[in-house]
C-alpha cells in the first residue's frame, strides 16, 4: 500500500513509450530523474558499480532474496574498512562547467 519513489537518471531508455506505459499503470511508483549532469550523483553511481563489479557479478543468486542478502554481506564488509569517495573537483571547476553549458544551451536555443 506504500508508494515507491524511484530515483533515475535521465538516460533514454527510462523514457520510453513502453516505460512511461508501465508506470502509468502502477500509480503507486514516482519516477525521480536526477538532473542532466548532476556530478554529485556520480559518487553515488561509482559506488553501485563497485558493488556490481566486486561482488554481485562475481556470485550467484538464485532468488531476489539471495541477492539482497549478498548486498548486505557487501555493506557489512566494506563498512569494516571503509574508504571515502573523494571529491576531486573544485567549486570554481563546477562553477565554470556550470557556466559552459549554460552559455550552450542559451547559443542552441537561439536556433529553435
């Protein structure tokens, strides 16, 4: 009976005919997409992709289930030991790419 809030990245294929469709006939599910380039959300992705590449694609899971609990053993692991993300770039650098593709998007829109 819970909503279920999903959080996406704008990549194409969560915008599909075929996927709006699917969500259209669940209202309980609220898709998010996360901003175009949102830099912060990257860390989140590398750490995903971590667990995907250090541990979920080197098992095997037979059941949802099993799959959950070889995450958790994952976290369980690596928050013995954990190491941070670090975040590389400077305000300025942001600032300026922010910059950058402001001054693109407002050079196209004078062509449609």
């Amino acid at each position: 009976d819970l909503d279920v809030h999903l959080i996406m990245d704008n990549y194409g294929t969560h915008k599909t005919e075929k996927v709006r469709a699917w969500f259209a006939a669940r209202p309980r599910y609220h898709v998010h997409f996360t901003p175009t380039s949102a830099s912060w959300i990257n860390l989140v992705e590398r750490f995903f992709a971590l667990i995907s590449e250090r541990w979920i694609k080197r098992g095997s899971h037979r059941s949802t289930r099993e799959l959950e609990d070889s995450i958790r053993e994952y976290l369980e692991t690596y928050n013995d030991e954990p190491r941070p993300f670090i975040w590389r770039k400077t305000a300025d650098h942001i600032i300026a790419s922010i910059a950058r593709v402001s001054e693109r998007l407002n050079n196209t829109s004078n062509y449609c």
